[in-house]
C-alpha cells in the first residue's frame, strides 16, 4: 500500500513543462542569401502569374475544396473536446449531478465531486487545448496543398494546351513539306522515298494529339475535384489564351529558420508535441490519490431554509498502479514520437525549399536556351525550305530533320516554362506562403513545478 503522506507531498511536485522543441539549421540556403521579410506580394505569389483564371481557381478553390471542409469539420471537433476537458472544477476536477428527484414540497439534488490533487484534468484540458491548436494549424495546412495542387494541375493543364497548338503548328509546316516535297517529285528531283519520309512525320504527328487531349481533360477533370465540383459541372472557361503562365518576378525567400514559424505542418507538429507532453502530466498525476465529495442539497417549496449534507473521502488508486504505470510509460514513448516527427517535418521543410530553388533556376537557365533553340531551328527550317526550291546541295532528309528539330525545341521550350512555374510554385508553397496562418499561440505556462522535458527527453519519478 502506498504511504498516503508521500503521495500527498509529491503531488506539489508532480508535473511535465513543455518546452518549445529546438534543432539546430544554417543560416541561410545554399543558394541564396538572408533576406527581409517576405511583402503581401509575396504572400499571396500566385498573383504573380498575372492571370486572372488562376486568381479565380485560388479563390473557388479555398471555399469549396472538401479536403479543406473536412479539416474544417476536425477543428469543430476539436474545439468542442477542448471544451469538454475545460470543464473542470479548479483545473483539477469534476462535479456532476448524480440524481435530480422533485416532490410536492421540495426539490432535492444528489452532487459527486472527485478531485484529482495532482491536477490530472487541467493537464488533460492542457493536451485538448494544444490539439485545438493542432487541429487549427492541420486547416491552414489542407489550404496550403490544395494552393499547391490547384496551381500545379493548372499549369500542367497550360503546357499541355500550348503542347497541342504546337502539334497544330507542326502539322501545317509538315504539309507545307509535303507540298514542296511532291513538287520535287513531279520535277523529277525527289524520290518517292522522300515523299513516304514526310507522310510518315505527319501520321506521327496526327498520332500524338488525342493523347494529348486526353491529357487536358484529365487536368481539367482533376481541377473540377480540387474545386470540390462533379466533373462535367466546371462553368469556368479554361479555355486556351495563348500563353503559358510564368511568374512575373522571383522573389526572396527568407532564411532556414523562418520555416518554423511560417510552415503550419511544422507549428501542428509542434503543438502534438505540446499535447503528449501534457498527457504525460496527466497520466502521472492519474497515479495519485483524488478528493472525493459527495452530499445532497434540499431545497423546500415554501417558507423552510434549505439544507445540505457533505460527505469527503480520499480515493487512492492502489491496485491500479501497474497499469497506471505502463499508460505513463506508453505516453513517455509517445512524446518521443512526436518530438521526432516534428524533426522530420522541419528536415523535410527545408529539402523542400532547396530542392524548389534547383528546379527553379535550373528552368529558368533551360528556358533562355530554349528559346534562342526555337529560334535557330526556326531559321535553319526556313533556309533548309529555300535551298530544296533552289536546288542548293540539300536533300530532302534534311528537311525533315529540321522539322523534328524545330518540334522537339518548341516541346522543350514548352515544358521549361512549365518547370519554371512548377519551381515557382513549389518554392513559394515550401515556404509556407499563400494562405492564412493563425495567430501565433500564446507562449506556453511554464509556472507547473517538477520534471522538465527537454525534446524527447522525460523523467518521472
């Protein structure tokens, strides 16, 4: 049996303080420098593209998205069990109405009080409280990857556009061949050969387009879900405007360490943190003796006074202790799997960013050489045409390389500006801009006496 004076003094003692989880990052990127705080500009990024139908797909998307609503629905949900387990009596107990009976001339109600003297429910009303906190941050966090999902697919969906009116372009130019080719043939000066070698390319190209526009309508389907409408039912044009969509400007992009703040996947992970260290308090303080009251209240009908009778008595959980025990070991394990998801979100974070800043430079460099690849093979299709009219030392082969060449530089040049967007967008949503972050959470109290956990590190006594 335990000694019922120990108990009662190591109940002042009893407690786990959280303390904010540290890690140890550079301090700046690899890539680039220290910067300022980002501007509004740079929150909201996806303005930067200056295209209104992404505007309106951000905006549709944010209040409609059902993964969004459904993260919405947890935080209703956690908020009314950081109620519930805020209902306590001192912090540290309960009252109920156990029985409730009226007669003509009185009305009389049972009480039953039990109250935890090492404070179990204001740790546990602790824990429901940082996991409102969580649940908040898993909201902000939803928003995030739908931006980031919204915007890719659109993109995707652009490239694969500009893909299909770069096929359409490639036909007329392969029929302008076909023309040239079957003039030098009557003359006497291709072969037919020549002439199958060019209806070849041409089928090749005719074959490529419906995969493409299978492509499109699988971008728009996905686009559709995103916005939380059945495919089929997407009343905004996402028609062709002729253009790829690429960011206006790049912006900076802060330091390694503004992730902890700015990131509602590392600050949810933190509050889980903050939660388990909180069920570890309550599950030690379970192990010690609770006050337990109970008496009836008797309040008459007429003129009479009330009356009430109280009875208290100290419950001590003896026999339970082996399990009560192995709950607090369970709980100490679970904060260490949580401190250490937490390290794994914020490595992960920052992988993040620095992968983003590779893809994005290296696109934007693929670009300018794409562009002047475009214009070359332009130049050489056009010379190539004018030297087989003119009977210049040129076969028709030749040509025809220069078509393949001219296509596959423009298809290049097409999917470097979708990197480029896609590296974009993968940068500004690793950095954890573009959606509406919570109040920073106030500053945990840290004024509980007893063990102090330091990361994952716990000791009980």
């Amino acid at each position: 049996m335990f000694p019922l004076g120990i108990l009662l003094a190591g109940c002042a003692d009893m407690g786990a303080v959280f303390r904010t989880p540290e890690i140890e990052l550079p301090d700046r990127y690899s890539l680039v420098a220290p910067v300022q705080a980002p501007s509004r500009d740079e929150v909201n990024w996806w303005r930067n593209f200056d295209d209104p139908v992404l505007d309106q797909l951000v905006a549709q998307g944010m209040a409609g998205n059902l993964t969004v609503a459904e993260a919405q629905a947890r935080l209703r949900e956690a908020e009314a069990d950081a109620r519930r387990e805020g209902v306590a009596l001192s912090g540290n107990g309960r009252v109920d109405a156990t029985t409730a009976t009226r007669s003509d001339d009185r009305f009389d109600v049972g009480l039953d009080a039990q109250i935890n003297l090492a404070g179990e429910a204001r740790h546990r009303s602790r824990a429901a409280q940082a996991r409102f906190e969580a649940a908040q941050l898993n909201e902000v966090e939803a928003r995030r990857t739908i931006l980031s999902e919204m915007a890719q697919a659109y993109t995707n969906m652009r490239f694969l556009q500009s893909t299909r009116v770069t096929r359409e372009q490639d036909l007329r130019s392969r029929r302008r061949t076909m023309r040239d080719i079957q003039k030098q043939l009557d003359l006497g000066e291709a072969t037919r050969l020549d002439l199958l070698r060019a209806q070849s390319l041409m089928a090749e190209t005719r074959a490529e387009i419906p995969r493409i526009e299978s492509d499109i309508i699988q971008q728009r389907n996905r686009i559709s879900t995103l916005l939380g409408v059945p495919v089929g039912a997407l009343t905004l044009d996402l028609g062709y405007k002729g253009q790829q969509p690429l960011p206006k400007r790049v912006a900076d992009i802060g330091v390694p360490a503004d992730l902890l703040r700015a990131r509602p996947d590392i600050r949810r992970a933190e509050r889980l943190y903050a939660a388990a260290v909180s069920d570890v308090s309550a599950a030690h303080a379970a192990r010690y003796p609770s006050l337990r009251l109970s008496g009836l209240i008797t309040t008459p009908f007429g003129s009479g006074a009330s009356s009430e009778s109280l009875l208290a008595g100290l419950v001590v959980p003896v026999f339970s202790q082996p399990a009560l025990a192995a709950n607090e070991d369970a709980t100490v394990a679970r904060v260490e799997q949580a401190y250490l998801q937490w390290r794994v979100a914020v490595l992960e974070a920052v992988e993040e960013v620095e992968n983003a800043q590779v893809l994005l430079q290296s696109a934007l460099a693929a670009t300018k050489a794409s562009r002047e690849a475009v214009e070359l093979n332009r130049q050489s299709l056009a010379l190539s045409r004018e030297l087989v009219v003119s009977g210049g030392n040129i076969t028709v082969l030749d040509v025809l390389d220069r078509e393949r060449a001219l296509s596959a530089s423009r298809t290049s040049l097409a999917q470097n500006q979708r990197d480029v967007a896609a590296g974009y967008i993968a940068l500004r949503v690793a950095l954890g801009r573009g959606h509406p972050l919570v109040q920073d959470e106030p500053e945990p109290d840290t004024e509980v006496a007893g063990e102090t956990v330091t990361q994952a590190i716990i000791t009980t006594e």
